[in-house]
C-alpha cells in the first residue's frame, strides 16, 4: 500500500535502525564515529574562522587606530602643517588630520640594560588626547606632564625591557632612557650621532605586542628639535569616515594638501599582510572541510552495512506493500539524521568555544605551564574571536550538504534491493 511521503512509520523504522542492538554493533560504531566527526568538523571550522575573524579584526582596528587611514607627505616636509591639517579636515568624509614629526632612534636605557630601536612621534598634547587608542590606556597624569623638552611616553613593554617598570605596572622612580639619533651636530671629523636623556612621565598599552615595543611620543617642538625639522611636519595623519573606500578620499586629499603632496593609504601599506591573512583564512577553510567530508565518507560506509544488515526486513517490507521510495526515504531519514544532529551539536560547541576562547587559553596555559598565543610572534596580547552569522549558516549549510550527499547512494540501493533475492535464502 501506498504511503504519503516522510510518513510516521519511515521515521520508527530509521530511528529503531540507528539503536544498536548486539548484533548491529559495528553499524552503531561507525554512525557515532560519523556523527564525532561532523560535530568536531563543524566546530572546529567555526572556531577556526572566528578566530582568523576576530585576529583581522583586531589588527586592523589596532594598526588603524595607531597609524590612521591615510597619510600626506611631502619630501622636504610640511611647513605651514596647521593650515595643511585644517584644510584636509575640511575634505567631506574626513574625521581627524593630525600633524606629525616622526624618525627613528636607538634607545639606551638604565646602566647594564639593553639597546634596542624604536619609532618616535612627535605629537601635540591635544592631538593625543583625541588618539583614543593611546589616551584611553595612558597611566593616570602622562598627558598632564607631556610637555617641556624632557618628557616622552613609551609603550608598556618598551619599559619592561628596559626594566623601567615595577610589578604592579607603574613606573620606576625617575625613569628615563637615552635617544640616540644619526643625525646630530657637524664637527670637524664629520656628522656625529645626537644623544639626549628624556623622562619617561607615563606609558600605554595599546595591545598589541610591537607597537607596545616601538613606539615612543614626543611634544611636537621637541621632537622637530631634536629631528632638525624646525617649523616643520614630516607627515599629517588622515582618518577618514569609511576606511574600506579609502582610495575614493585620495583625490580630495592630495588637493587639499600642500603642494606636491603624496597620499599612502592603508591598503596600500599592508596590502600584503591583510593578503596573506586572507590567504591563509581561505586555506584553513579549505583544509578543515576536509574533516567533515571524511566524516560524511563514514556515513557511506555506514550506511551500507546497516542496508546489508537489514536486506531481509526491507524484503518484508517490500512484500508488505512499501514502495521503492518509503525504503529510499526510511534510509535517507537514517543517515541525514546523523548529519543534522552532528551539525547541530557542532554549531553549539563551536560557538560555545568561540565565546570563552580566552578563558580556555589561559586554562591550558595555567594547566600546561607555557605560553599559548605568543604576543611576541602573533602581535596581539589576546586571543581574538568574531563569530560572523554568514560563516555558521554556510559551515552548517555545507556540512548538512554534504551528509545529505553521502546518505543518497545507500538509500537508493535499499531501494533497489530485490525481495525475492533478499529472503532466497533465508
């Protein structure tokens, strides 16, 4: 007799076919198997891309916050800077233009400690005030005392290698370090290198391990002094309303910049370091799918053990009146079982361990006793994760996919199976 599809007796059937009984132990084995491995898959793909998600994100959000979205040059630098700066404040869609002296240094520090480079910026006080990503985690009173010809700001781990830091974070009394410059006064046997010890009157942490490491802020006039960039700006930093279009703010600021400005855009500056995250995300996806479709290979497997298994109930059930398609469709509803159930556990367990994936670092961290996600090689201090909604609909999408897939070559040979050879033998 003929039945609707997806009728109640084709789900007891597959249900009743998926509990193992002693003899119909080796099916369950591989349908567990099978589920572990879609579940896990799934999981570990949303892990996977949140992570690459939330470590773009963070570095794109740290690198821009530093460093702006675009910034103007000249070659001899930029004399009348002010008016620069407040003409390319005037383009539409710009949000700050912030005049700058930067150069590079060695840095000395206390007697016996070691000497390393760093990148100075010379900044005015109100101009680093409104750099949030710098102000906001500044020790209590460093804008206060930024100003004068001695005092300078460095980043949280400049100061740890230098050894100007105490245990809870503040720095050590009377904290200075030494700049060493190429470009000091002309004597008579040539160039000589320009030296001055500065105070260090405070610290930030901006989070990520090589800024931290590098950077070093200056009042304005004393770092054009200190550069010989008297009057001058070297650069003004650009940040722009919608940083992803930035190449259509070009134009509009190269006019409104000095004459024979240049404009370098962020793409432009890490286009291959965004490229190779990109790269990398995409591969990761690639490769991680995998373990997904191997799982699915085991529904296959399984599938047709459990129809060999079964032969002389689909013949009864052939004799009784079940069409070729109740059979395909009792399989079916078997083997895509697993893959929904799979999935939807993975899902589950990948964005549980999205959520708390810090928590769990610094567990095995504890646990193990080494260091998980090294700042020092991954730029960051923590572990990042964005869950993106269009990442879990297409992993879930592919994993239901690609199990629907699996289970449709065994559900059709159940279909095909002949009764009367089925129970031949019987």
């Amino acid at each position: 007799m003929a039945t609707r599809p997806f009728a109640a007796f084709e789900w007891v059937l597959a249900g009743r076919y998926l509990r193992a009984r002693k003899r119909e132990r080796t099916v369950s084995v591989i349908s567990v198997i099978s589920f572990l491995g879609i579940m896990l898959g799934v999981a570990t793909l949303i892990i996977v891309m949140s992570v690459m998600n939330g470590f773009r994100t963070e570095l794109l959000s740290k690198i821009l916050g530093l460093n702006g979205h675009a910034v103007v040059q000249t070659y001899d630098g930029i004399p009348d800077y002010d008016a620069a700066a407040a003409a390319i404040r005037a383009v539409p869609g710009v949000v700050r233009a912030v005049s700058l002296v930067d150069g590079q240094v060695m840095v000395r520090g206390p007697e016996g400690a070691t000497t390393t480079g760093a990148l100075v910026r010379g900044i005015s006080k109100a101009d680093l005030a409104t750099l949030t990503v710098v102000s906001n985690t500044l020790t209590p009173g460093s804008l206060d005392a930024f100003e004068g010809g001695h005092a300078i700001i460095v980043g949280s781990r400049l100061a740890d290698q230098m050894g100007l830091r105490l245990g809870d974070g503040s720095l050590v009394p009377g904290a200075k370090l030494t700049l060493i410059g190429a470009e000091g006064p002309v004597t008579a046997v040539g160039p000589t290198t320009r030296r001055k010890t500065y105070d260090i009157v405070g610290t930030f942490t901006i989070g990520m391990s090589e800024y931290d490491q590098l950077i070093i802020f200056m009042p304005m006039e004393q770092a054009q002094l200190y550069f010989r960039k008297e009057g001058l700006a070297t650069q003004i930093e650009v940040m722009v309303e919608r940083p992803e279009i930035i190449r259509d703010y070009v134009a509009g600021l190269r006019e409104a910049g000095p004459p024979g400005a240049r404009v370098s855009t962020w793409q432009e500056t890490n286009a291959s370091f965004f490229n190779a995250i990109q790269v990398e995300r995409t591969v990761m996806f690639l490769i991680l799918t995998l373990i997904i479709l191997v799982a699915s290979l085991n529904i296959i497997s399984g599938m047709i053990m459990l129809v060999k298994d079964k032969g002389r109930d689909i013949a009864i059930l052939r004799t009784m009146g079940a069409t070729r398609g109740a059979v395909m469709r009792v399989f079916l509803i078997a083997g895509a079982s697993i893959g929904v159930v799979g999935t939807l556990a993975g899902v589950g367990l990948g964005l549980l361990f999205a959520a708390n994936i810090e928590n769990i670092r610094q567990g095995i961290s504890g646990l193990l006793g080494v260091q998980l996600f090294d700042p020092l090689i991954y730029f960051l201090s923590r572990l990042p994760a964005e869950v993106h909604t269009e990442d879990v609909v297409l992993i879930g999408g592919l994993a239901l996919g690609l199990s629907l897939l699996a289970t449709l070559y065994p559900a059709w040979r159940a279909a095909r199976l002949d009764p009367v050879e089925a129970l031949r033998y019987e």
